[in-house]
C-alpha cells in the first residue's frame, strides 16, 4: 500500500470499531488486502483475527509479530472527520493504528520476502481488551514454532519518530478479585438482632490497603484498589451481604501470590472478627509483560540505526494479553510513539497516522534481521 491507501485503510478501521470476538469486518478488510498482495493466509479455524506468514525454508527460524484488533465501549468525543460511526464504540486504545502498522508490515515483508530465510508469523489477534484472545490464538497451535514476539502499541506521549524500548517489567499482571461479608439481615433500629456486613466492609476496605504499604518491599511495584462496593438496597434495613470488588496489579509473580494469599487472609480475618462469613474470589488476569534485556538492545540499535528516536518508556500498571505469547519464548512489546493530548481509554484519544508508515517499515526490518539472526 502506498502511504496515502494505509492511511485511508486506518480511518475506515477507526470509523468501524469491533469490540471483542465482533471483530468480522476488521478481519474480513485484513484479508482482502493480504489475499490482493499474496500473502499467504494461515488457517487457523479462527471466527474472527488473522495468522498471516511470510518467508520460506526453515521452520526453526520463526519470528512472530502481533498487533490486536478489538476496540472498547467508549463513547468517541474526538470530533475527528473519520470518528466512529458506530455509538458507544469507539477505538480509543490504538488498535486501529496497530492494525494497519502490521498489515503494511506484511506487504512490506511480502514485498521482500526472497531475503528471508526462515517465517515471519504476523498474529491480528481478536479480543485483547477482555483479554481472552491471546488464549484464543495459541490454542490453535500454529505459533509452536515461534522463537522470538514482537508486539506493537501506540504511546500518545511519545512523539511520532520516537519508540519506547524497555528491558524487563513494563506492564503489570492484571487480576481481579470479589469478596462477599455474609453478616445476618436486621431492622436497622434493631442492628442487635444482626450482624452488621457493612461495618465490616469498612474494616475490609481499611485492612487491604495495608498490603502494600506494610507487607511489600517498597521498591516492588504494586497496587490493590477496591473500585466496587455494594450493599442493601433502602435507608433502613441492615443488609445479609456486602460487596467488595477490585483489582491486583502486579509486575512479578511473588508479590502476585503474596497479594492473593493476603487478601483471603484479611478477608476471613474481618469477617470473623465481625461474626460474619466471607466468600473469597480471584480471577486471574495475563501475566505481567516482561521484555527480553538483548532483544531489547537489538531492536533498541535498529531502532537509532533508523533515525527514531529510542526512549525507556515507564512502567504500567495496565494489562496487556501480550504476555501469554511471552510464556512461551521471549520477545519485546515495542511502544510506537503516537503524539496526542490524551491516554487511552479516553473519549477524545487520537493517535497521529504519520507514525504508521515508519513504524512498519522499523517492524519489518526487526522481523528481516531476526529472523536471518
């Protein structure tokens, strides 16, 4: 595609966002273009997201790109010409831009394809906000072979030409827990006749935010937020039950199990102290994403090589389903800075589309060099 046709390609992309598993018409304007420029399609049994490959000849000289599709029920406030069309829906995390990145990138790699000895698997994966899709994608089997990921997210504090490579931790495991205080239903002018859940909902809500700050080292990153409380349902009747529900985030697996381990602790404790019962539940997320330290030099020094600028972005405590592919072989997410004046998840979120043509053409040369390493 010339620069002019990705362009266009994105504003149709952002103008039509797909949450979750909805993601047909992305997949189906994917494979247009890649079946248009021969570019062979992997079958992957698959209902919506592509496996795409490029290369020939060895098959133990497997290098995996990834970009996500999915888009977010958010309201879009961007006031931009190709804003969604589609209420409550709206691209507000970038996936749009990652999308288009790695599709010019296999038309790049297609384009070059006799100075690859070995594959480049480019994963357009479904589903990445309620991280399922990942799961999704390696269970059909064809990334057994991979060696080495590389995945791609926009940065809107980075501005276009600048890419954010970081060795180790960058973005944290996300996990989600519930806990229920059954306490025993009373008039509240008779709260002696009960047993009051809500009181102890407070000594919960007080107890878990000593966790971190006087359980955890306190050069380990780490955060527990209650986010959902929820009890009774009128002014003046002591309630059976009361909610408490938030999340963990976690950059290694020892604080993870340590935070796990406490909550169900404080949980029982509380619940005891107040002559209630406690229902305890975790939801495990995707493990934090950590970065391979020489990968990292690698494409740090392709990167200067090529005139971007190379930075160390921070750290997140968001998650990010990339790091399923990570548990299997190393590899690197690569922030592509992105310009703009809000984070994502925000209704006004833009990212500037100047930033797709370099950055593909910096995904397909890691992609040339590593697999040929």
């Amino acid at each position: 595609m010339t620069e002019r046709e990705l362009i266009a390609f994105f504003e149709d992309i952002h103008a039509h966002p797909e949450l979750g598993f909805e993601e047909r018409r992305t997949t189906a304007k994917v494979l247009e273009v890649l079946n248009a420029h021969g570019v062979t399609v992997l079958s992957s049994g698959l209902e919506t997201g592509v496996i795409a490959q490029v290369g020939k000849g060895e098959t133990d000289r497997v290098i995996g790109l990834r970009c996500d599709m999915d888009a977010l029920p958010i309201q879009e406030e961007s006031n931009l010409p190709y804003a969604s069309l589609h209420a409550g829906k709206m691209h507000a995390c970038g996936h749009d831009f990652h999308t288009s990145c790695m599709l010019q990138t296999a038309l790049l790699l297609k384009a070059r394809e006799s100075e690859i000895h070995g594959l480049v698997k480019i994963v357009f994966q479904p589903a990445e906000e309620i991280a399922n899709g990942a799961k999704r994608v390696l269970a059909t089997g064809l990334l057994q072979n991979v060696r080495e990921f590389y995945g791609i997210h926009s940065y809107p504090w980075f501005p276009v030409g600048t890419l954010g490579i970081k060795e180790g931790p960058v973005m944290a495991a996300p996990d989600r827990f519930v806990i229920r205080l059954l306490g025993k239903g009373a008039h509240g002018a008779e709260p002696h006749h009960g047993i009051d859940p809500i009181v102890a909902l407070g000594a919960l809500i007080q107890s878990t935010q000593t966790i971190v700050s006087r359980t955890l080292d306190p050069f380990s990153p780490a955060l527990v937020s209650i986010t959902h409380v929820e009890a009774g349902n009128t002014w003046n009747v002591i309630p059976e039950c009361a909610i408490a529900e938030g999340t963990v985030r976690t950059l290694n697996s020892e604080d993870r199990a340590h935070i796990e381990a406490s909550l169900r602790r404080i949980a029982n404790g509380v619940a005891e102290a107040h002559g209630c019962t406690a229902e305890f539940e975790w939801h495990e997320g995707s493990p934090a994403v950590i970065n391979d330290p020489s990968l990292c030099a690698e494409a740090r020094a392709l990167a200067l090589e090529m005139g971007f600028q190379a930075e160390r972005q921070e750290n997140t405590m968001g998650g990010e389903d990339f790091s399923e592919y990570l548990q299997y072989c190393p590899g690197v997410f690569i922030r592509v800075g992105t310009g703009g004046a809000y984070a994502s998840h925000h209704p006004k979120f833009t990212v500037d589309p100047a930033a797709l043509q370099p950055a593909a053409k910096f995904f397909a040369e890691l992609a040339i060099r590593r697999v040929n390493a």
